[in-house]
C-alpha cells in the first residue's frame, strides 16, 4: 500500500512499527548487497519471508532466518548493527500490525515500462502497479524453516489450504509455486483480488495456529529442507519496494 493511500484521518503511527522511512534505509541497504548468485532476498521477499515465520506453527529465532537474508559480514560494524536492528523491528512489526489489524503486505513495484513481447504482440502489464513475486518467495522460504510441520498438517487439513489459496494463487500465478497441472495466468481483476486478500489471509493463518498448534508428532517428524506446497523456486524481479 503506499503511504498516500492511507486515511487523513489515520492513527497516531505505533512506534513499534516499523515507518517508511526506517523501510526505505533497510530496502536501499539490501538493493545496495543484492547478489544474483545467492539468493539474495530484497525488502518484499524478507517480509514475506518473517510473516511466514510470525503467523505459522513454530517461532524461529533471529539466528535461524538471518541466514536467508544476510549472506556476508558487516565491512562497517555501525552500519551493521543499524540494518540488525532494523531487521528486528520489521520482524516485530507483523506481529504488532495483526494485533491492530492494520497489517499490509510490502511488495514490489512493477517498472512502468516493463512489457512483456510476444510474436504475435506486445502486451503492457495490466495486471497491477505491484508485484507479489519477491514477498511470495519469502513466505515460501519462511514455510521451508518450518517444513515438516507444515506439510503434515497441510496433508491432513484442507481448511488450512484454502485459507492459504490467494496467496498460493498468486505463487503459481510469478511461477513461484509450481502447479501439478498448467493453470491459466490470473486476469487483472483476479490478481488485484488476490493481492487484496493477503492480509485476510496472513489473519486467517495465524489464528489458526493459535488455536491448533501443532503436535509432538508434528514438531518431531522429520521433513526436507523444502517443502512441497511452497516449493524455493528463486525468482529475481525488479522495481520498488512498497508498503
């Protein structure tokens, strides 16, 4: 959502909340270490990634996921103490937001002059101004900290899959999630629809777990370090963050 879109008469900003201006250090510093060859994650993929991590079945600790989103020491030990906590202010951030219900997705912003060629034409994206690539890959990879257990119950509830199924829809739809059968791209309204339903659907998730946590069998079953229903396909997009 950009910040202009939001109400003249919206609350007093949470100073635990992360603001856009503490997004945009953290998003110009991840840009400024991105590599192609590791994986890199930018500000989308790392926020999908953490709601992964605070609305599902077992909290994990900083040292677990700072991997997946810093893959090289600090050259500069006061820059790099300033970017860890910015980290753990967006991480402690979700939570806060879908307490009070304002929680929004950060996405990525679809380069305006972005087109797509085809032999027969050339198509402009109408789909929409934001991207759900990046943070869909991030929510796959905070799925993947947690695999086993998501599989399992995934394997045995169905209500769990359908409250997933924007978010699913819009994974097949960036090639994140790969489909058992070819399923046709998502029109503009339909994509707009789904993107509209993340925060129904990270709400909808994380009451679940709270009310259903996983079993011993769950949290002691071994799995692979990928898991099935959100497959890590890395995918690199461009443009800007939005919030």
């Amino acid at each position: 959502m950009h910040p202009d879109d939001a109400g003249m008469d919206a609350a007093p900003a949470n100073p635990e909340i992360i603001d856009d201006s503490e997004l945009e250090v953290l998003d110009r510093w991840l840009r400024g270490h991105a590599r192609d060859s590791d994986g890199t994650m930018l500000l989308d993929g790392v926020h999908g990634m953490l709601t992964a991590l605070a609305i599902g079945p077992d909290p994990a600790l900083p040292e677990e996921w700072l991997p997946e989103v810093l893959h090289a020491p600090f050259d500069d030990p006061e820059q790099g103490a300033a970017v860890l906590a910015l980290l753990a202010k967006l991480n402690d951030s979700i939570p806060a937001e879908l307490e009070g219900e304002t929680y929004e997705p950060v996405l990525g912003e679809v380069e305006a002059e972005a087109e797509v060629e085809t032999e027969v034409e050339t198509e402009q994206r109408t789909h929409s101004d934001l991207s759900a690539a990046g943070w869909c890959e991030g929510f796959s990879r905070g799925i993947d900290l947690r695999a086993s257990i998501w599989e399992s119950r995934l394997a045995e509830d169905g209500e769990l899959l359908e409250m997933l199924s924007p978010i699913m829809a819009l994974a097949v739809d960036e090639g994140v999630l790969a489909a058992d059968v070819p399923i046709a791209k998502l029109d503009d309204n339909e994509y707009e629809a789904c993107l509209a339903q993340i925060p129904e659907a990270v709400e909808a998730v994380a009451h679940y777990w709270r009310v259903r946590p996983p079993t011993e069998r769950e949290r002691t079953a071994g799995g692979g370090a990928s898991s099935s229903a959100f497959p890590n396909a890395p995918a690199r997009r461009g443009g800007h963050w939005v919030h």
